[in-house]
C-alpha cells in the first residue's frame, strides 16, 4: 500500500473540537475539552519503519483480536490486565486516559472496576472501530484516534492513565514516556501492562520455545495476519527485555517524574504491571 496520508485536522466550533480524519473510513467526530490544541498524526509515509511496521501489524487483526490474545498468553492476559487496572485506584469522579487502547478491553475493565469516565485513544483506526462498536451506547468512553507520542490533550487534563502493550511500538521510550506523564495531574496514577521474559533460565528456556514455536503455529490456525503477529512477537519481546529490563524501565520512569514505582512480575515474569504516581513537583 503506498503512503496513506493520515493527517488529523482540529477545528474549533462551539467549545467543541471537531475532528476530520483523513485515513479512517468515516469522519471521526470527538467531542473534547481540547479547545485550541491542533493535533497531527505523523502520515505513514513520514513514520519510522517501527511506527510503520506497528500500523500495518494491528491493521488486520480484526474481530479476533480478543480472544486471540488471551490464547497466545495461556489464558494469562486478562489476570495481568486486572492486575493494572487495580493499580489505578479510580472512583466515578476520575477521568482515566487508556493509551493504545486497542479494541478497549483495559478500557471497559476501567469502566467496570470504577465507573469511570475513560477517553480510549490509539492510533490504530481499525482498532478503534472496535472501540467505538464496544462503548457505541456508553456516553462516558470518549474514542480518540492519536498518537501517545504527541497527546491531543492539555498538561495535567488526566487522574490517571493506563498504556497496555505500548513502547514496544515506539522509537524513543523515554520521550514517549515523558508525553504521557505531562496529561496527567500531579498525584495521577500513571499504570502499564507488558510482556516480559522470564529470569530463570529454566523458565526462560520453555518461554523461548513457546514464543518462537507456538505463537507462529497459533497465529497461523487464526488468520494470516495473526502469523505475522506469532513470528514478530517473541523476538520482538526479547529485544525490549533486554534493552528495557523492567527494573531500567522503572528508572526511566522515575526520570520522567513518577514516583514509588512499583513492579510486579506475573507468571514468572512473562507479564510486567508496573505503576506509580506522578510527582507533584519535578526535582
Ligand atoms: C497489543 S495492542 C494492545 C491493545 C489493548 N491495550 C489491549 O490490552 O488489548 C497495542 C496497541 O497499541 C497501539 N499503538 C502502537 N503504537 C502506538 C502509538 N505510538 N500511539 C498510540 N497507539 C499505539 C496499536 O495500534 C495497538 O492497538
């Protein structure tokens, strides 16, 4: 597919923000307390091989996503997910940011567990459009497409923030990082989700099988698509574990201004909660 421009244009009208996107099949309307800001997706043709490699991957993953993801993690994904959204600590006040929302499976957890109002954003349209058919008669889930490097939303807006299987995705983590700190408010719980791998080289050994010999196979049973998604997932797992290992990553955080960063490792590592609050004054 050639260069698929996707610039999002903002307009002003009535305290609203309208928005026009140029990729998706339908013009995307928000709603927002977004008033001034002008908000651009990087086109596909501008984007790094990694951002353009993340857009083309979850493009045709389609209706199968959910379920898919609980099988290729045995089952375990949703318990990691709870775990994550636990952290958050919400009340029916909180407005909640889900970063690389997805199909909106933390989203609805959120609005579950909280009573919430959640904005889900990605920058995935096909995934969205799962989104929104999720929360089509729920008011209180705002579906925004944007990208988490550069937020649509003015400092401070967010209680709180949730990103599920992000920065894997990304060219630079601690700038990404930074973005996503900076929406949420001083004392905001900021709470992430991640594979990881585990560190005992027994276990580590049966993960390096499964991911390299049973996600392939499963993807495979699934769709096209989802083989792509089985040979790119454990290689690309490793690569982050070993040059983001969850106790540099926490680090990272804390230097993007998150304090009492907590870690919890799940099935033997192969899941990766990780939480904080941002600080109310950066050193
Ligand atoms: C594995 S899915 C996770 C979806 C959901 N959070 C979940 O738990 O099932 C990763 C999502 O990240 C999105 N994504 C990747 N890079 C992104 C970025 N830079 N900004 C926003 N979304 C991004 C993808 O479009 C995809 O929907």
């Amino acid at each position: 597919m050639g260069a698929r421009v996707a610039v999002v244009v903002m307009r002003v009208v009535d305290r609203s923000v309208h928005v026009s996107d140029s990729s998706a099949d339908a013009p995307v309307l928000h709603s927002a307390r977004r008033v001034g800001y002008v908000h651009f997706m990087s086109s596909d043709s501008l984007a790094s091989p990694r951002k353009t490699h993340a857009r083309t991957l979850f493009r045709g993953l389609g209706p199968a996503y959910d379920r898919a993801g609980a099988l290729m993690s045995f089952g375990q994904d949703p318990r990691w997910r709870r775990k994550m959204v636990a952290a958050v600590d919400a009340n029916s006040r909180t407005r909640v940011l889900d970063v690389a929302a997805g199909t909106g499976l933390v989203s609805a957890a959120l609005r579950r567990a909280y009573d919430c109002d959640v904005v889900a954003l990605d920058q995935s349209p096909e995934m969205l459009a799962m989104s929104r058919q999720r929360f089509r008669s729920d008011p209180r889930v705002e579906v925004v497409l944007g990208e988490a490097e550069h937020l649509p939303f003015a400092t401070g807006e967010f209680d709180a923030l949730t990103f599920t299987y992000l920065l894997r995705y990304v060219d630079d983590v601690p700038a990404t990082l930074g973005e996503l700190v900076r929406v949420v408010r001083p004392g905001g719980v900021i709470a992430s989700l991640e594979f990881g791998v585990p560190s005992s080289p027994v276990l580590r050994a049966g993960w390096w099988g499964v991911t390299r010999a049973f996600l392939p196979v499963a993807g495979r049973l699934i769709s096209r698509d989802w083989y792509a998604v089985g040979r790119f997932l454990g290689p690309n797992i490793a690569e982050f574990a070993r040059v983001w290992p969850p106790e540099r990553l926490a680090q990272q955080w804390h230097e993007a201004g998150i304090e009492r960063v907590q870690i919890a490792r799940m099935s033997f590592g192969a899941g990766v909660v990780m939480w904080g609050t941002k600080a109310s004054e950066r050193a």
